[in-house]
C-alpha cells in the first residue's frame, strides 16, 4: 500500500488530465480549436463544492448519502452542456485563432465572477468538500476516474466509428466541402463543443472531493494552455493522444521533484522541445499509418 | 447511349431568375437567367473569369447572390444554407478541388450520405445504427465500383492522381443522391483517353441517377459532344444560349472567344 | 457622473490605455507578420521590468539564487539621476528585445522552417514564458520589487486641477506613462511608413512568399520584428512597473492576457487597431464604478466577447473574405 500512499494522488492526477486533455480533443475532432475546458471544469467544481458544502444543500445531502455525488456529476454536466450552448452557438461562428481568443475570454470572465460571488467563496474558495463513497485516500479516487476514462475512450472510439464522428472529421478537413456535401457546420461544431464541455464539467465535479477544496484557480489561461499541450504533445488526431499528453505532462513537476527550483523551469524546456521535435505528437511516434487496404464486406448491392 | 431526350413540356428543375453577384465595384455574375430542364445535360461555357465558379457558387449557396433568385423543383432555394441545398438535392464538385484529403476515399463518398441517413449521436455510440451503417458502407463501395477507384478505398484522397481526385469527387457527388449534378471543369487534368471516356461515363451517370447535369467545362470538344444544350458567359453576362452547333455558330460567342484570347 | 469624476476617468484610461497600446502593438507586430501569436509576450513584458529594475536599482530581496545581492553598493550610476535613468529604460528594453529575437530563434524559426501547424508555436512560446518567468522565480524570488519614488527626479507626485470646487489628481507617474507611450507610436508610425525597414516589414507582412523571392531575407525581418516586439513589451512592463511596482515573476500574466484582449478588439494585425484598441480597454476599466470595482478585470474579456460575435474582424480590422 505504501505504493498507492506514495503515488495515488499522482496516478488521479495522471487519469484526470488525460481526461482534461480528451475535452478539448472532442471541439479538434471537428477542426475547432477551443481553450474552454478549464471554464466547464471550474464550474463542474463549483457545482460539486456548493452541492457539497452550502448548507442549503443539507437537506438533500443527508437524503441522498453518497448517491448525491452521482447527482452532481450530472448536474455538472448537464449545466455546462447548457452553458456550452449559450456560449457555443455565437462562439462557433468564428475560426480559428479567433475561436480560441474567445474561449479565452470566456474562462477569464467565468474566473473573475467566481473570485467575486459569496456563493462561490470568493477569493478563498470553498473547502472542506466531503468525501465520496467513504474514500479515506486520495488514490482511492481511481474508483471514478478510472472507470470515467475508460467509458469517455469507449464512446470516443464509437463515435469516431459513427455518422456523427464522420461529420465532425469532415469539419476538420474542409468545412467548406463539408457544408456542400450536406453536413451542417454549426450544428456539428456545437454539438462537439458541448461534448468536450459536458466531459469538463464532469471531471470537475469530481475533481472538487478529490482536490478537498475549490477556487478561482482551478479556471485559468494557464490551463487552457496546459490542457492544448497535452493535446498537441500527445497527437491531435488520435484519442490516446490527449490521454498520453495528459498523463505524462501531469507526472513531469513529480518526475523532475529531485530538481527542486528547475523543475519548473525544465517543465516549461520540455513543451518547447516536444513542439518543436514532435510534431506527430508522442502517439505519432509509436503508431504508423493504417496502410493496408480496407476490406469490402460481403454484401453487394446496386447502388440507390 | 439511351438517355432519354429532355421533354419541353415539363416543368424545369432549376431556374434562375436574374442572379447576380457583386464583388465591390466588379460584376462577377450580372442578371443570368436560365432554365434546367430534368434529364439534360446542360453546359456552361466562356472564356476564363467569366463567372462561371461563381454562378457556381451561386446556386449551392456558397456565396449569396446580390440579387436575383434561384428555384430548385419550383421551390424558392435562395439564401439557403449549402448544406441545405445539398440536401434537396444539388450536389457537386469543385473547380480546384475540395476532398478531404486527409480521409480515405470510403470514407470521403460515406460522409456524403449525411444527408439520407439518420443516426444521431447516440445510436451511433450506443451502437443503434448498425444496419444503416451497413447500407452507407455497402453504398460507398458501389460508388467506388462506379468510379474504378474501390481498389483503393484505404488509401488517403490527397494521394490520388488528379484525375482520380475528380473521379473520387464525383462518385462523392453522387452519394448525396443528387437530382442535380453540378461538375466543375470534370476534365481539368485529365488525358485525352481520360476525357474521352468521361462522356461516356457523364451520360451513364445521368441514366443510371435519372439525373440532370450542369457541367461548366473548357475543352470544347467535348462539350459540344456532351451536351444537350449549352449557355455562354462572358464578363458574367450570359450571352447565348441553346444546343451546341447554334451555340457553335453564334457571332457573339466567336468574338468573346476570340477577343479573350 | 459628476465631470470631474468623468475627467478623472477619462485621464486615469488614457494613461494605462496608451500603455496597452504599445505593449499589445508587440503582438500585433508578431501577428501581422506571421499569424500567430506570441505567448511569451507577457513574460517579455515582465523580464524588462526586472531587467531596468537590475540596472537601476540592483537590490534583491531574501529569497531566490541573488538574495541579498547589491550590484551598487554605492547606488547605481544609472538610478540616482533622470538620464541614468532613462538609460536604464532604454537598456532593459533593448535586453527584452533581444530575449524577444531569442524567442524566435528557440520557439519560432524551427517551425516555420518546417512547416509546422501554427498551434504549435502556442505552446512552444507558452513553454518559453514558463520558463522565462520561473528563471526570474529561481534568480529573484516572488517579492515585489518597486522603483525608489525618485526616478524620474524630483516632481511632484501628482498634479491636482481644480475644476470648480472639486479636484482632479493626476499622478505624474501617469503622465509620464503616457507621453513615452505616445513617442514610442509616433517613432514606430514613422518606423513603419517612411522607413526602408518598414516598407519591407510591411511586404513581409502581406505576402512572406512573394517577399523572398524579391530578395528580401523574410527570417531577418521576422527577427526585426520580434526585436521591436520585445523592445515595446518591456518598455511597457517597465513603465507599468514604475506606476505599481513590479508584483513579482507572475506580474505579466494579466498583461499578457489584456493584450490579447486589446488586439482583437481593435483587429488582429492591425497597427493603428492596436492603440485604439489600448485606449479603448483602458477607458472602459477606468469606468467601471467603484462598487464593481471587482469586476474591471474582466471588463477587457467581455469586450473581447461581444466584439467577435459582433465584429469578429475587430474595430479597425479588415473583413475576411473566404475564398471558395
């Protein structure tokens, strides 16, 4: 057990930032580049710590027990998917650069409402954010994310398998030719937007327990562009690319400990290097192009 | 070849009425109005810049038109959003053309039947749409088939020869179930045996989709041997339209040929 | 609102608009001539704060690699007179402009001569700036460091109008801010439209492919362009830092944020954008009542916001054209 006692805390961290990392793959998959996540994820848990700690929720707590966490992941994820929307809709009309200096904004303007409401604990936060299901350590947590994980890559693998995985890819390719082949680009890029914000929303409920506390910096420009380099490190156009990204750069600070002061300083070294020699990303290393050709199925059919 | 003869007496599937497109000060495309009638083959022919992209364009609601409406089986099409053209029924391709080319070919002509099929998020994830998923998969391939390109159905678009991107693009065309094909320049690109059999490969197109085609097309050649009836443009004004050999015969035609090169 | 409170308001945003203005032109610079942006600009902008404040004053604090160091014991020849400096402005800011040109050459050049997807350069000049700004932790430590109040002589701090019965405060502080900020736009406008350097950092700028095969070297002119880059954006950070301190290694973070916000607001790549873009920010913070005082931080984003849904090629901004 001294092994999870040692390392539990950093193998959750390693699952939720490939987690993290996943929510802004969903918007790429469909060629939007969206820095929003850390906004859904701070509000997921905002949700999770008010549901949690304000006494308005008493009530309903002591009801519930532990299936009053079960409630705020959905809670959390059905208010970002709204929020997602309201936020999407005007957003995804924009390209680009331009798309991700919006999204930056959106996560700034949700910081500073959250450092300022009472609700939220202002600049403080909220603490003392109990514990699910009687979890008594932190590595104890692999019991949500792990499973969390492992359904997110499931669906992602299906989706990308299915119609609607289809119609993002070709977003991604040519939204022009997209739009003329019949695929609705907004509708699409919404629609992978508030999955990437769904996904978000949920981590960060279930992050808030994990982290014990909740605060404006859980939301940050730092960690849009923390989460965008698990995604391009770790391989934009591949899932396990963002799981990768996130995972490893989430161990990093923990690997370069013995440096002390340069770790930081290294850890920032690292994204330079990895940008500028992988541009594959680290999935693109170890995975080579799907080269054989693909087999017809037996049926035969005239088309129309 | 058997396909049937445009009938006058019906109603037209496209008609334009008056459109026109202004890029600033420049008159791309000024007060064109022609009717399509079902089953032609209707040509689009003039010098270079003429307008003929853009008339193009126009019709598939890439670009909005300044003025002047468009109308698609007697409905008002003008405005409209290109995927919602697309899905009544106008496919097309592209002068410089737009696969995608980071994608196999398969999977270039499936995502073209977005339009005729229905899965949504979920039935697809939770994997309620196998059997239209099996039709798309079997339809693609018989597209392939059609086209001469399911030997490489695998391989990525971008690494097609140009003809072979232009053959892919129209069999992609063709997966949206269009009543309308829309080809631009199909020949661009291609060898003479190429163009040849491309004629061919038109009309049978047309018989086997009960199809009307618009095809804007440089070599002469062979639009005066494909088409049924064939509308001029020139500095985005139409300037003669009707079957090839008047078309052929007309003085304008001649001059705006001979005065652009 | 009272008029010497909106007098007041209007001269408080002027002030750290101008300062916006030069700063976001640094991006803008980078911008107009690649397309992308630069996010070690913030930490530019924070390195020549502590770079003028090494060479002015040279005093460290207790914690970091330098703690307790004093470069002048005797004080420093540049600090403790106005053209000293000045001098030390003028240095800091060309070190930060050559940090700048150093940027490019670690975190820029290599992908453009590859061909990279842009993004990339996002997150490779977001690993400069971590590591830039956590160099300055190690070195300095996290203490806030302020000038003496003497650098820029013997003024007085303020300069109090009286309109009517009420007061109007200007700090000279402010003032002074803004007046360096407009020479620098004055000398970066006739830098731009009159120059031999500016004529080719505008052909860069509209078509870089073009541009070298008439035989201007285009990684030259990106070099130049991230000197001046650099050069504004310490400037800037050194100029803020004069008014409010230099609030430790994170201090440019803000900055490099609101930039972000002022050029979009006034049209990405756009150069007179830039400043009206600046003035325009500073104004609406400078009007944010004081019971919302709170929320001026986040008066830049909402404006980002609502101007890119409305007018996504900013104030100043051409369209964008989609070619089919």
């Amino acid at each position: 057990m001294d092994f999870l006692q040692n390392y539990g805390f950093l193998i959750v961290t390693m699952i939720q930032q490939g987690l993290l990392g996943l929510s802004l793959y969903f918007p790429l998959m469909a060629g939007q580049l969206s820095l929003a996540s850390p906004g859904f994820y701070a509000l997921g848990g905002y949700i999770a710590a008010i549901m949690g700690t304000n006494a308005a929720f008493a009530p309903l707590r002591e009801s519930l027990g532990s299936w009053i966490f079960p409630l705020e992941w959905l809670v959390a994820g059905v208010a970002s998917a709204a929020l997602g929307l309201i936020v999407g809709v005007p957003a995804l009309r924009l390209r680009g650069i331009y798309l991700a200096l919006a999204t930056i904004a959106f996560v700034e303007i949700l910081r500073v409402v959250a450092l300022n409401l009472s609700v939220t604990g202002g600049a403080v936060g909220l603490f003392g954010v109990p514990q699910p299901f009687g979890f008594v350590d932190r590595w104890q947590y692999v019991w949500i994310f792990g499973p969390l994980l492992v359904l997110v890559l499931l669906f992602t693998a299906r989706l990308e398998r299915s119609r609607v995985g289809r119609a993002f890819r070709s977003l991604r390719e040519d939204e022009l030719a997209a739009d003329a082949m019949g695929v609705p680009p907004t509708r699409y890029k919404v629609m992978a937007f508030v999955i990437g914000a769904v996904l978000a929303g949920i981590v960060g409920a279930m992050s808030a327990p994990f982290l014990n506390t909740w605060n404006a910096r859980q939301g940050t420009f730092d960690a849009s562009i923390a989460y965008l380099a698990y995604v391009l490190i770790g391989g934009s156009r591949n899932m396990w690319g963002p799981v990768l990204g996130g995972a490893l750069l989430a161990a990093l600070p923990e690997v370069l400990r013995p440096l002390q002061d340069w770790r930081l300083i290294i850890n920032g070294l690292v994204l330079v290097v990895a940008s500028l020699y992988l541009p594959q990303g680290l999935v693109g290393l170890f995975r080579r192009r799907r080269a054989a050709p693909l087999a017809r199925p037996a049926t035969q059919e005239v088309a129309k | 070849m058997s396909a049937p003869a445009p009938s006058p007496a019906r109603e037209p599937v496209l008609r334009a009425e008056g459109l026109t497109r202004r890029f600033g000060g420049l008159v791309a495309v000024g007060d064109v109005s022609f009717d399509v009638m079902p089953g032609e083959i209707f040509g689009l022919i003039g010098p270079n810049g003429a307008g003929k992209t853009t008339l193009f364009n126009l019709m598939t609601g890439l670009t909005p038109p300044s003025s002047g409406r468009l109308r698609f089986e007697g409905r008002d099409v003008t405005g409209l959003a290109p995927h919602r053209i697309a899905t009544l029924g106008l496919g097309r391709t592209f002068q410089n053309i737009r696969l995608f080319r980071g994608l196999s070919a398969l999977e270039n002509v499936k995502i073209a039947q977005h339009a005729r099929t229905r899965a949504g998020l979920l039935a697809g994830v939770l994997g309620g749409a196998r059997e239209e998923e099996r039709q798309v998969e079997a339809r693609a391939w018989d597209l392939l088939d059609l086209v001469g390109l399911a030997n490489r159905a695998g391989e990525d678009a971008g690494n097609f020869s140009y003809g072979d991107q232009r053959r892919l693009e129209i069999a992609r065309a063709l997966a949206l179930d269009p009543k309308v094909l829309l080809l631009d320049e199909p020949a661009a690109g291609m060898n003479s045996a190429e163009k040849h059999g491309l004629t061919e490969f038109i009309r049978d197109v047309r018989a086997r989709f009960d199809l009307t085609v618009m095809v804007i097309e440089h070599h002469v050649p062979l639009v005066m041997n494909l088409c049924d009836r064939i509308a001029v443009l020139n500095f985005g004004q139409l300037i003669a339209m009707g079957d090839p050999a008047s078309v052929q015969r007309d003085p304008k035609v001649i001059e705006a040929y001979l005065g652009a090169e | 609102m009272e008029l010497t409170q909106f007098i007041q308001n209007v001269l408080n945003g002027v002030s750290i608009g101008s300062v916006y203005a030069i700063f976001a032109l640094g991006y803008t610079l980078i911008f107009s001539i690649l397309g992308i942006i630069n996010f070690a600009h913030g930490a530019v902008f924070t390195l020549g704060a502590y770079f003028t404040y090494t060479l002015a004053v040279g005093q460290f604090g207790i914690n970091g690699l330098l703690k307790n160091v004093d470069l002048f014991p005797n004080g420093s020849p540049l600090g403790s007179s106005v053209p000293g400096f000045v001098l030390a402005l003028l240095i800091g800011s060309v070190l930060a402009g050559l940090v700048g040109v150093v940027i490019e050459r670690l975190a820029f050049r290599p992908l453009r001569s590859r061909g990279a997807d842009p993004l990339l350069a996002l997150v490779s000049s977001l690993g400069v700036a971590l590591v830039l700004v956590n160099l300055i932790q190690y070195l300095v430590g996290a203490e806030i460091y302020s000038f003496p109040a003497d650098v820029y002589g013997n003024l007085k701090p303020a300069l109090v109008l009286h309109v009517g019965e009420k007061l109007v405060v200007i700090r000279t502080v402010q003032i002074i801010i803004f007046v360096v900020s407009m020479i620098m736009l004055i000398i970066l406008g006739y830098l731009i439209s009159r120059t031999k350097i500016g004529k080719a950092l505008r052909a860069v700028a509209e078509n870089p492919g073009t541009s070298s095969l008439l035989g201007i070297s285009v990684d030259r002119y990106v070099l130049y362009t991230f000197f001046l880059s650099g050069f504004l954006g310490g400037l800037a950070g050194t100029l803020v830092a004069t008014s409010f301190g230099i609030a430790g290694p994170y201090f440019g973070v803000t900055y490099g944020l609101k930039g972000l916000a002022v050029i979009v607001l006034g049209g990405l790549g756009s150069i007179p954008g830039a400043v009206v873009g600046g003035i325009v920010i500073g104004l609406a913070e400078a009007f944010v009542p004081a019971e919302y005082s709170a929320y001026k931080e986040a008066v830049a984003f909402a404006l980002l916001f609502v101007i890119l849904l409305v007018r996504p090629q900013g104030l100043l901004g051409r369209a964008l054209v989609q070619k089919v």
